[in-house]
C-alpha cells in the first residue's frame, strides 16, 4: 500500500511534523521553567544546572520521545488502516490516535518512553561534552529528573495532538451537519414551492388545451423544462448562473401566460456574468415571493425586473417589481411559503459565505412594490470547484 492510499495523516509528512512543533514548544518550554528555578534559588542551590544543560536535556529528551513514539504509532496506525471494516471511521473520528490500540500505547509507556529517556541522556551527554567556547557546569540532572521530562515531554506533546485533531473533527462533523442541513431545506423549500405552482399551471393548462391548444402546447413546453431543471438542481452544489437565469426565465414564462399582459418581465444578464457559479434556487424564492404577494394580487400587474451586476468583488442580483409591495399583502412569516422560502435563502447564504453575503429586502409604499438585493462574493472556491467537476 503505497502513500497515496493512505490518508495525510498516515504518511511521514504529514502528523509528524505537526507533533514535533507542539515537542519542540514544549521542551524550551521546560527548559525555561526549570532555569527560571534554579536563578530563583539563588546561587548557592545544590542542584544548578545552567541554562545550556537545562535545554539540552529537554531538547534531546523531548526529540527522542517524539521520535519513538511517532514511528511506533505511526506504523501501529498504518497497520490497522488495513486491518480494521470501520478504519475510516475511527480515522475521521479521533484522526492517527483513533487508530493505535491500547496494547500499543500500553507498551509505549512501560517500555517506549524509558527507552526514549536513556537515548535522549546519552545524546544530551554526548552533546555536552563538546568543546564549548564557555565552561559548561559539571553537574547533569539525575536519571529521576530525566524519566520525569521524558513521560511530561510524551504527555503533553501528544495530549495536544489529540484534542487538535479531536477539534478538528468536531469542526468538519459541523460542517457537514450544516450543510446537509441547508440541503434538507432546499428539499422542503421545493416541496413548498412547487405544489403551489404547478397545481396553478395544471389548471390553467387545462383550461387551455379546449380553447387555445398552441398556448397550451407552449405552456407545457415550459413546465417541463422547468420540473427537469428542478430536478437536476436538487442533486448539484452550484451553477451557472445563466442557468439560474434559464430556470427562472422558465417559470416566468408560465406565469405570463397564467397572467396575460398583467405581468411584464425584463430579465438582464450581462454576457461576463454567465458562467459564474451560484448555489441553484436562489433567485426562485424571490422572483416566487414577487408574483405571489406583489404582482399577482395587484388588478393591474406590474413589471417584475430580474437583475445581475458586478460591483468589485461581488455579484450583485436583484428582483424587483412594481406590485402592491408587502406592506398591503399577507405578511412573510417563517410558516409561510414566502417566509420560509426567505429564510432558507438567508440561512444557505450564512452556510456557504458567511458574513460576506447578504440578502435586505426593501419595502416600497403602496404600489412601488418590493426590492429584494443579494450580494454574493464573485470567487467562491467551494462553488467554483463544484461548477469544474464533470
């Protein structure tokens, strides 16, 4: 099994060297603790040891801690890896530490970090014996003093390994919460949305097979471009967003021939724009949202504009219209199918941008209608990434 099969984790470059930063900061660490003491005591303690011995100590100890026991689980790890039916998921769970038995950690600490401690003493004496271009003390901490920094330097090297990799964990299992979260509301916004929407379309399709069969033919045509690209968008994290244009452009179609000429649409998507990345179904709740409580309820209609710009950094979309305006029609809460459309909209954009998109939704007195503007950042790596996969 080479490398590349293995997760980063288990391969020489990749847990190692993190743990030997936390080994390193730990044993100057000490080092410095225990020279703080000595100069504390003054100059007549017993037991001072200077700086330079004190730091050789910690630094060859440490290093010879950190070394062993790294081969030794690394390699324990690697081994179940291969053996273990639920590897990944302790793996994912715990990271290398979810991986390495008890046997092996049993035998690390009665025989490993003893090992460790008298190869770190010979090295730290060897070292010490070299010409130094000032005296070094002759006193060298007791082989005691010695097996204590060994078990501390081991201890608190990898306890905070493990609860680092216990974070990080948690923090992906979050992720992965929240966004499969967002998805179920992006499933139940559908299933709101839709039935609405196409027991209407039915009815007027209907209607008009008797008396109009073209504007019948040409309804259906729309309703199902329209239920495919619904389909399709359930099962993609993004999109062009001349296809999120396309989609909507589709309902609308169908609403104009349910409306007549009491609705007028003006779509603008400028030619730069198309093939940025968007998550599918952010503009149908809004452009939903415009019809059902702005245009539709008003006995004259109105203009629905649905618009995309670029400012700096961000793509800026907007749907407006001229209807009766939210003040006078049936207020949005989260219930409604407008109000939660609304907030599923907020939620998917705090879920995959954070603080730096933006949905505000200003209100127009009585037939001004309604402004809906959201603001998304133009380069998004994960919606980029998922636009590249086939």
């Amino acid at each position: 099994m080479s490398d590349s099969e293995y997760p980063s984790d288990l391969i020489v470059h990749g847990s190692i060297p993190r743990t030997g930063r936390f080994n390193l900061l730990w044993s100057v660490s000490i080092a410095l603790v225990m020279w703080a003491m000595e100069w504390a005591l003054g100059r007549e303690s017993l037991h001072r040891y200077g700086f330079l011995v004190n730091m050789t100590y910690a630094l060859c100890l440490g290093y010879w801690c950190w070394t062993l026991l790294g081969i030794v689980w690394l390699s324990e790890a690697r081994r179940r890896w291969k053996q273990l039916p639920d590897a990944r998921e302790r793996f994912d769970r715990s990271g290398v530490y979810g991986l390495v038995g008890w046997p092996a950690i049993v035998l690390c600490i009665l025989f490993g970090i003893p090992l460790a401690g008298i190869m770190g003493i010979a090295m730290a004496k060897a070292a010490l014996a070299l010409p130094w271009p000032f005296p070094v003390p002759e006193q060298r901490p007791p082989i005691g003093v010695s097996m204590v920094l060994s078990y501390s330097s081991a201890l608190v090297t990898f306890t905070v390994d493990y609860l680092r990799v216990r974070l990080a964990a948690s923090e992906l299992r979050a992720e992965a919460a929240q966004r499969q979260a967002v998805e179920a509301q992006l499933q139940l916004l559908q299933a709101q949305l839709e039935p609405h929407m196409l027991f209407n379309t039915l009815a007027n399709l209907h209607a008009l097979i008797l008396s109009d069969p073209p504007r019948a033919q040409d309804m259906l045509t729309h309703l199902i471009a329209f239920l495919r690209a619904t389909l399709s968008a359930t099962r993609i994290p993004a999109h062009p967003l001349s296809e999120e244009f396309t989609r909507v452009a589709d309902y609308l179609a169908l609403m104009q021939i349910r409306m007549g000429p009491r609705l007028r649409v003006t779509l603008e998507l400028p030619d730069e724009l198309a093939a940025l990345p968007v998550p599918p179904m952010l503009l149908q709740p809004l452009v939903e949202n415009a019809i059902q409580h702005g245009l539709e309820p008003s006995r004259q209609g109105g203009q629905l504009t649905v618009q995309a710009r670029h400012d700096g950094q961000h793509l800026i979309l907007c749907v407006n219209d001229t209807g009766q305006g939210l003040q006078t029609s049936t207020p949005l809460t989260r219930r409604g199918v407008g109000g939660f459309g609304l907030s599923c909209v907020r939620d998917r954009l705090q879920s995959l941008y954070g603080s730096t998109a933006s949905l505000s939704l200003e209100t127009q007195p009585a037939g001004a209608g309604t402004h809906v503007t959201l603001r998304l950042p133009v380069a998004h790596p994960a919606l980029i990434n998922a636009i590249a996969l086939p």
